[in-house]
C-alpha cells in the first residue's frame, strides 16, 4: 500500500486475525448465557463466521499506525481498540446487509440470510435474531474496552470515542436511506453522508483510539483529525461509488450496478444524472431503482457515463480530496514521528487507486 509500509500492514493484518480468531474462541465462556440456549451460541457463531471471513482491516491498521505517530514502542490497550472497532464493523456489516436485503457477504451468507436458511417458516424470527445479532456486536465492542486491562481514564476516554462513532454511524446510516429520497442531493448532502456513515468511525475514531493508547489527548488535535477523517472517508467513499459502475466486476469479486438496481443517489449517479439529458437521460431513468436491471443495461448506462465525462469527472474528484486529506497529514511533521506521518500522507492516494 505504501512504499516503506506494506510488511508492517501485512503483520498488523494477520497478527489481529489471530487475535480476532482467539477472542471468539473464548468468548462462550465470558457470556452469562443459560444452559439451555442453543440460539445464542448460534448468534456468536455467526459472527465469528462473517467477522473471520475477510476483510482488508485497514481500522485494524489505522490504528496502529496512530500509535506510531507517537511512538515505535509496543502500545499497550492496542488489542482491545483493535477488537473494539472490528467488532463495531461486524455490527454495522449485520445490519447493513438487513437493510439492503444482501445476501452474502465476503464470499458466504450474510446473517440475514443465514438465519432465513434456518427459520425459513419463521421470518420473523429470523429478522428479529438478525438486528439482535448486529447488537450484541455492537455491545461485545463496547464492552472488550470496558474490560481491558488500561488506566480507568483511558477506558472510559476510548469507550466514549467508541459510543460516539457508533451513534454518528447510526445518524449516517439513517441519512443515507433519506438521502435516496432526494431527487438531487448535492454534494454537501453527500459528503455529509460519508462522513457520518463511515469516515467517523472506519477513520476518525481509529485514530482517536490509537493516540489515547499511546498517552496523546487526540481533543488536542481535534480540528485537524476530523477534517483528515472526512477528507479521506469523502474520496474512499467516491472511489467504492465508482467503482460500483465504472469498477472491473472479475476484479471487485461482485457484480457492478448495483446501485442502479437500488435507485441509490450515489456520488457517481447524482454526477451521472446532472450529466445527462433527453434519450440518455429517460434510459438512466427508467433503469435506476429497477431490481432486474440486466448487465446489458448497465454496460450502456457506464458507455453513457464515459461518453458523458462522468468517469473522468470521479477520477478527478478522487484526486482532489485525496490530495487534500495528503495535505492535512502533511501538517503534523513538525508534531509527530516522520515515518508514521508519512504512512498518513500516503494513504488517501492508496484509497482512490485501489480497484477492489
């Protein structure tokens, strides 16, 4: 991912694996679960299932490499930040595939489906157990910090970050639904919505978790995490918009136009219909929001967003905020470790190249 990084990435990478693999492992014995439940050793297995099953863990990263800006030393509480915000992300991974009816994930079931696979006379049942599941990740997170061995100040202080990047998280997802009911959101709507839904918590409060692990107040440097945060979440968020209709489906591993299926007012598609007019513009409309739209039909509406400028004005876009979030990084050299900041400079252009 960067040109001094990629082994430190890769071994933060596969040492949490481990340790997420572990936390699950033992987890049946922490939980005060009755003799008689079958269901709830059940939700727990799902989660280890869909949270184990890939994953790029760039929060996992993000916060090591947070620490780093303060120090190269082993940083204790890392673990538990770490189990924090990959736990929070199952959560949001269980629930998001409940709202957009998904039915895998990662190459397997979502928990949606998996409990509809179950419970297929009782799909009450299975929806119920679906948003429990998502729920019981989001208190494992909070309270894998509650229980690690760290300063009382300290935990509260990361328990705090992670209750409010949850409930920004909650806002963001209940925007982004309200969002698709705006016939053109524009871009101050959008970028409202990718920092709530994920730059605050995917971003921002890694970050946060990893300077309060190391013994530095991130409320000090406040003004300026939060706009890398955004800027960064803002062009990541383009970057997955893109490649959602002009992306390599055989290299994403999942098919594209999707959100022309859903009818989603996505960063590409509110560009894609600013962008277009009679014929072109009837055609995008009528196949927007249609759940059998055929592969046919989006390759002609991405010919029609290339020929239109759409792909050229994204990839412009990209770069630009990447550029930005590259400069607000810059800032901190004369502030924190040259090989870490470095690290954070060098990220935002890695987020708009990747092409999965």
């Amino acid at each position: 991912m960067t040109e001094q990084s990629p082994d430190r990435v890769a071994r933060t990478e596969r040492r949490f694996n481990a340790l997420f693999a572990e936390y699950f492992d033992t987890l049946g014995t922490t939980l005060d679960t009755p003799s008689f439940s079958r269901f709830t050793p059940d939700c727990v297995g799902l989660l280890r299932d869909l949270s184990l099953r890939g994953g790029k863990r760039m929060r996992v990263v993000l916060l090591h490499e947070a620490a780093r800006l303060v120090t190269a030393e082993p940083v204790e509480g890392l673990d538990a930040a770490a189990l924090s915000v990959e736990l929070l992300q199952t959560h949001g991974l269980v629930h998001d595939d409940l709202i957009d009816d998904s039915a895998t994930r990662r190459g397997g079931p979502t928990t949606y489906y998996a409990y509809r696979e179950r419970f297929p006379e009782h799909p009450r049942a299975a929806l119920g157990l679906t948003v429990l599941a998502g729920d019981l990740a989001l208190a494992l997170s909070l309270r894998v910090l509650l229980e690690a061995r760290l300063p009382v100040e300290t935990r509260q202080a990361m328990v705090e970050v992670q209750t409010r990047a949850a409930a920004d998280t909650f806002v963001g997802q209940i925007i982004d639904l309200e969002r698709d009911f705006t016939a053109a959101p524009d871009d101050d709507v959008l970028h409202t919505v990718a920092d709530h839904k994920s730059a605050r918590y995917s971003v921002l409060a890694p970050l946060r978790l990893g300077l309060l692990a190391a013994g530095e107040q991130p409320t000090a440097h406040e003004a300026e995490l939060s706009a890398y945060a955004r800027l960064l979440g803002i062009c990541g968020q383009m970057r997955d918009d893109y490649l959602d209709l002009f992306g390599d489906a055989e290299a994403m591993g999942k098919p594209t136009g999707t959100d022309i299926r859903e009818g989603r007012h996505t960063y590409t598609v509110a560009r894609l219909l600013s962008a277009v007019s009679g014929a072109e513009r009837d055609f995008v409309d009528k196949a927007l929001g249609d759940p059998g739209c055929t592969p046919e039909t989006v390759a002609e509406i991405r010919a029609i967003g290339e020929r239109a400028g759409v792909a050229d004005r994204m990839r412009a876009d990209m770069r630009e905020y990447a550029e930005r979030a590259r400069l607000v990084a810059a800032g901190w050299h004369p502030r924190w470790r040259e090989d870490a900041v470095a690290f954070f400079e060098r990220l935002p252009r890695w987020s708009v190249e990747r092409t999965a």
